[in-house]
C-alpha cells in the first residue's frame, strides 16, 4: 500500500470569524477517499480509520482543500523539464524515438536500433538533448556578444552620421555665403558701369567746351562743372582668393572619398601640441618613474627601471608605500582581470606575471629569439606584445628585421600577429607601448627614431 502525505485545510465558522487547520498525516492512498466521505450519525465527518486516533468534528458543510505536497513540489521540477519521450520516428513512423545515436548524430527508435544501430555510440536522449541545450545556451551567449559590438559599432555610426551632417551643413552654409560674396561683386560691377557712363558724357561736354575757344562757354561750364560736381566713388579693392569646389575622381565609395582623410603633417615651430594643467604633483624617492599603471583612482603601480623597482602605492594628500616588488629591468606592465600584472623586461626575451596575492613573480611567457617589449591586456582578457628581433641597432631596419606586434590568449596561445600592410609596407619600428578602445582597435606608439619625441 502506497502511502502519502497531505495536508487538509478546514475553514470553521465557529463564532464571527472563521479560521483554518492544517493536519499532516500518513494516509493511506488506497482507503483515503472512502474514510473522507464517511459520515457518522451525528452528522461530521470522520478522516478515517487510519488517520489520528481521535476523531475531529467538522461540519459536513465546509469543503476540504486538499494538497499533495509531493505532487506540488514536482510540478515546479516538471516546468523546467524536456519532454523527450514523444519524438516520432524519421523512418519507423508509429514508433517513437527511444534513443540517441552519437555515432550517426540521430535519434533512433528501437526498430532503427535493431536494423543498424546495435553497434553504434548509444546514449539517453536526456542526456544528449542537456549537452546541445548548453551548447545553444553557449551559442546564444556569444550572439550576444557580438549584439553588443553590433550596438556599439552603430553607435559609432550614429556619432560619424552626426559629425559629417553636421560638416556637411557647415560646408553648404560656406557655399551659400561664397556665392552671396560673388552676387555683391556682380552687384557692384553693374552700379559701375553707370558711374562710368556719367563720367565719361561730362567729360566730353568739358572737352567740347574747351575746343570752343569761346571764353563765355567757358565760364558757364566753370560754374556747371566745379569739383562738387564730379562723383565722389570709391573703389575698394576686389579680393584676389576665393573657394573652389573640386569635385573627386575616385570612387565615393569610401568615407575618406567623399569627405577627405588624415595625412600626417609637421607642426608648427613653437606651437605647443598639448596644452596640460598641472592639478597636482607627488615627489617619491624613486630615481625615474618609467610607467604608471592605475589600479582605481586612489592606487597604482609604477616603475623604475634603474633601480630595478615594482612599487605599489597610494596617493591621497601625499603618496603612501605599500609594497616593494624587486624586478630586474622592469619595461613596460598592463593588468589583468584578476588583477594580476603582467611585466616585460630590457632586453628580455618573456613575459612575467606577478600574483599579486601572494607577491609572486613566476615566468608566464616566453616570445624567443624576438625581444619583448610594450604589453596591454585588452577588455576581453587578450594579450597584445610588441616585439623586436636582437638586434643593436633598432632603427636602420633590414631584410631580417623583425618588429611585430602579437595578440595571446591568456593560456599563450598566439591568435594574431601584425607586421606588414597590404602593401607588404612594415607597419612598426619599436612598438614601445600599446593599448586598446571600446570598439577593440589596437593603438600603438611607435618609436620611429633616437631623437627627442621621436
């Protein structure tokens, strides 16, 4: 006999208000509903002869909600259950698929077990069915993703959409005011011509007068043309420049087509190509700090690579020691997603890798024969190396230079690497620094000579 345990909700209406009890007990699932519906001669109900042994009054008018527990906690489980039992067969069409064939990547039916699949990599269809449900779980988290990118590329879009409708604008409103500037010349040009045919018609009088000889047409001329008469014009000098509209004769299709693009060009002399502020600066009593690496804005890493210091920091009114890492050569460093630091050295050929937990230094990778030189661990945990070949002379480059830039996966797995253009041109001569923005372009500062600035 199958037991099972439920509970029985009363409402009473003893006095004005009503109230409930519960009962939990052990009944049996066979005699239940005949104990339930007993009735005794004074008009209660009884639970039965299995339940309590006291009997509780109840009147015959109340209805009993009863519940299995076991039934309502299985029911949760069920929601988030995969029906896979009712799969009809591709091939056996009354049957229904009982397993899945790893062999054949297909569900089987005991027919198509028995015809040609005795032999073959069976499993469960629960089974089979979970691992592809994590593996779309999988998919779908990398669709994401790349949504995300997608969202952040059109935004990127939207911005140039603005900027260039806005310079477009700009550009019509320059246009309009050039062409206005030419009407007023024009203007100009007509209001002359009538001051010129005024001036030359009392010209001619004046020499018809004074071919005469007569004294008398002179006078009266004198007094008809004195210098009040003669128009008081003024000529301004036309300017010499104007804008020229020179259409492409390339293709439109790229951006930088149809509205220019940038071309490296020399500064100035004495023109300051950044202007800083000084908010605020700190003496420490290191001999050179070569690079900061900012951990929040209260704390840092920096480095001096002359004595040989990792030095870790807090800045508040004044700069506050925390601890001191010894690292021989210390170039360049970028932080991981655990907050780990990720150190190159001069000269060096690895990748070092300090467990700042712990305060240890362990060797993490190694890019040999090259040199390593600029790190930077990207947003998604990527790491991006600068190398150069050993070789003395970094910038008279030859056949057998090698200056690349390469992207690892955390595990030293090489996933990229960059040293030329599409026109087999090198793209670097000492790739000392790198980073990365939101849309995963990589930046490079790249040391083209000796020279200060260079």
């Amino acid at each position: 006999m199958t037991h099972l345990k439920y509970i029985i909700q009363t409402q009473l209406s003893f006095a004005s208000s009503p109230w409930t009890k519960v009962l939990s007990d052990d009944v049996p699932s066979d005699d239940y509903a005949q104990g339930v519906q007993s009735k005794s001669r004074d008009g209660y109900t009884h639970t039965g002869s299995n339940s309590r042994a006291d009997r509780l009054k109840v009147q015959t008018s109340i209805t009993h909600d009863i519940v299995d527990v076991k039934s309502s906690e299985a029911k949760t489980e069920m929601e988030h259950t995969i029906i896979t039992d009712n799969i009809p067969c591709q091939i056996h069409k009354k049957k229904l698929n009982c397993m899945f064939c790893r062999t054949c990547d297909n569900l089987v039916c005991p027919d198509c077990i028995t015809a040609s699949h005795k032999r073959h990599d069976l499993d469960s269809i629960d089974t089979v069915c979970n691992e592809k449900r994590e593996k779309l779980k999988e998919i779908e988290s990398k669709f994401s993703e790349k949504f995300t990118l997608c969202e952040i590329e059109d935004n990127r879009v939207r911005d140039f959409k603005t900027k260039y409708e806005q310079l477009s604008a700009e550009s019509v409103q320059k246009i309009n005011q050039q062409e206005q500037l030419i009407k007023d010349e024009v203007t100009k040009g007509k209001h002359t011509e009538e001051v010129k045919e005024t001036l030359l018609y009392k010209q001619s009088n004046i020499q018809e007068v004074l071919e005469s000889k007569q004294a008398a047409q002179v006078f009266s001329a004198y007094s008809d043309f004195s210098e009040k008469e003669i128009l008081n014009v003024s000529f301004k000098g036309i300017s010499e420049e104007t804008k020229d509209f020179i259409p492409t004769k390339d293709s439109i299709n790229t951006i930088s087509n149809f509205f220019g693009s940038l071309h490296i060009t020399k500064l100035p002399k004495g023109l300051p190509r950044v202007n800083l502020d000084v908010i605020k600066s700190y003496n420490t009593d290191l001999h050179i700090v070569f690079k900061i690496l900012t951990l929040n804005d209260k704390t840092a890493w920096i480095i001096d690579k002359k004595f040989d210091i990792l030095r870790k920091i807090n800045i508040n009114d004044t700069i506050h020691n925390i601890e001191d890492n010894p690292v021989k050569g210390c170039y360049d460093m970028s932080l991981t997603d655990h907050d780990d630091v990720l150190l190159t050295s001069v000269g060096s050929t690895d990748v070092s890798l300090l467990k700042t937990e712990v305060g240890e230094i362990k060797p993490f990778l190694s890019v040999s024969p090259p040199k390593a030189l600029g790190i930077h661990v990207t947003k998604h945990n990527e790491i991006i190396l600068g190398v150069k070949e050993n070789d003395v002379d970094n910038y008279n480059q030859t056949e057998k230079t090698c200056r690349k830039v390469i992207m690892f996966g955390m595990d030293g797995t090489q996933k990229q690497c960059y040293e030329y253009d599409k026109h087999k041109q090198r793209l670097f001569t000492l790739p000392v620094r790198i980073t990365s923005n939101v849309s995963n372009d990589i930046l490079v500062i790249d040391r083209i000579s000796n020279a200060e600035g260079g």
